[in-house]
C-alpha cells in the first residue's frame, strides 16, 4: 500500500470518529492508528450480530451498474445481475451470513416437524442460495442432513463452493447452476442429492422476490416435497399495501428496488418482475396460483424479513 495514501485514509477514518490514534512518534512522522475494541464487531467480525460493514459492498455495486440501469429506464429490458460485479453479490452474502451463523437452527426450531426430520438426515433444496451461507449454515446446523443449493448466477455458486469446501461440508453441501423456474434444473438438484422421491424442505431465503417465474418456481418446489414436506420463505418484512410516507425499512428496500431488484429481475424474466418489496398478499396469491393451500406467517423476530411456512 502506497503510505501516502494509506496515511490519508487512516487520517480520515480517524477523523470520522472511526479509528483512534496517538500522538506522533518524536522521532519520525508516523502516527500508530487503532481500531476501538467496540467498533470490531461491527467492522472486522465477518459473523457477530452487528457486522454491517458489507453495506459498503452492497453499496459499491449499487455505483458499478449505476450508469446502466439510469440507461435502461428508457427502455425497461433490465440490467443483469452480473452487471453489478463481486461487490453487490458478495456484499448482499456478508450481509446475510451473521444471521445465518446465528439464527437457521431456531428458525427451522418454530417448524418441529422439519427440523425432526432433518436431524434425521434429511433432504432440503436451498433456492436463491448467493454465495452459499444458507446452505452452509443449514449443514451445520443439522450435521445428518443433505443439503443442495440452487442459483442462476454462475460466478455466486463458484464462491458457494469455495465456502462449503472451507468450511468443511462439502461433503453434504452441493451446488449447481440454475433457474429455479425450471423444472429440468429442479429435477437435477433432486439428482444431485439421490433424493428422486423429493426434499423434506425447501428453503427460499431473500430470494422469491427476484425470481422471474416466482408462480414456476413454487408449483416446482410443491412437486418436489415429500409428504409432509415444507417450503420456507423469508422475505422482506413490509406492509401488507403500499402507502406513502413509508416506515425506514420500506423506504430503503425501496430504493434498493429501483437500483438493483427490480432491473436485475427484468433481465431474467419480464413475465413478473416484483422487485424488492414483496408484500404478503402477493405471495398469498402467487401459492394459490402454485396449487399450495396454506400459508403461515411464523413467529420469528426481525427487523427486515418476515418468515412464512408454506404447505
């Protein structure tokens, strides 16, 4: 790292109140930079509670396709997920990831049945997986089960393969190339896991909303569930019709639609593109329209997702 720079920034961190510093050696003009002890969790531990630092990712990516979807609202094809770069996908990854350390075992906890089933050794399609942490996670938390994880994007699944391997599971943790909205794709993942006779669970994690067949895809996972199997979703937690003068989440997921969700759906697949904000009404009536009968909002604490069981 070139020093100069490398001082200007530490200097700049330090002044936002970021980093803390002493005063300048006396014998030359090094100055020694610190990082608070309470700011750590928050900036460098990729797994606390508090780690939001991939924002600054998500952000970046944002700025990367900027140019082309202000382009594109003259003509409304979208702009591919690509176009957005490592930035947005491994940012959105990060980002998620704490709650998956923390939270996927007392997620599946407030659906008994499923989580008996995996520690059984259990089948489950993760859908929508990123780079990999849902479907990482899900395999730590029920060392028994076999867990496969589907994503249209390739470079998101080369990733997910890395992490599996580095954290252990990719014995049980596989990975394939896919639209969800395909029902030779979804009759491959069964195939990858031996499980023709179907999943125990369908996990779908901040992932329907950007999907382009959403309808497709849920009668796929239905055909895919084993008696007594479930699909979980989690998706934004929103109100149930839009009104102006939104509360913060909403405003932000928002604005998050127009610069990312909705074009990158677009791209995909014009037929639906929902974008970020994914009410309950509206998945209410794309499971209708699967052939699903029920659906259950769960109790599960968060402020930016809400949890349902679905079948």
């Amino acid at each position: 790292m070139a020093p100069r720079y490398a001082r200007e920034w530490l200097e700049q961190q330090a002044a936002a109140g970021i980093l803390a510093t002493g005063e300048p050696d006396p014998h030359d003009d090094r100055r020694r930079f610190s990082l608070p002890a309470h700011h750590v969790p928050v900036l460098v531990d990729e797994t606390h509670p508090a780690h939001v630092a991939p924002v600054a990712g998500l952000f970046a990516g944002l700025a990367l396709a900027f140019p082309e979807v202000a382009a594109d609202f003259r003509h409304g094809r979208g702009v591919a997920f690509g176009e957005y770069g490592a930035e947005l996908r491994q940012g959105l990854g990060a980002l998620n990831r704490p709650g998956f350390v923390h939270q996927m075992r007392a997620w599946l906890d407030t659906l008994p049945d499923r989580a008996a089933a995996l520690d059984a050794g259990g089948t489950v399609l993760d859908a929508g997986c990123g780079i990999g942490w849902s479907t990482i996670a899900l395999a730590k938390a029920f060392p028994e089960a076999r867990i496969v994880g589907l994503d249209l994007d390739v470079a998101s699944i080369e990733e997910a393969r890395e992490h599996a391997a580095a954290a252990g599971v990719a014995d049980r943790a596989v990975f394939l190339v896919g639209d969800a909205g395909d029902p030779t794709t979804l009759l491959a993942a069964a195939a990858a896991l031996d499980a023709e006779s179907g999943f125990d669970l369908v996990t779908v994690f901040e992932a329907l909303h950007d999907m382009g067949r959403p309808v497709h895809a849920l009668a796929g996972f239905r055909g895919l569930l084993r008696p007594g199997g479930a699909l979980l979703v989690a998706d934004e937690r929103v109100a149930d019709e839009f009104h102006a003068d939104a509360d913060s989440v909403e405003r932000l997921l928002y604005a998050i639609s127009v610069l990312h969700c909705l074009p990158a759906t677009t791209a995909e697949s014009a037929a639906v593109a929902n974008g970020t904000v994914l009410r309950a009404p509206t998945l209410r009536a794309w499971i209708t329209a699967a052939g699903f009968g029920r659906m259950d909002v769960l109790d599960i604490a968060n402020p930016f997702w809400r949890f349902y069981r679905i079948g």
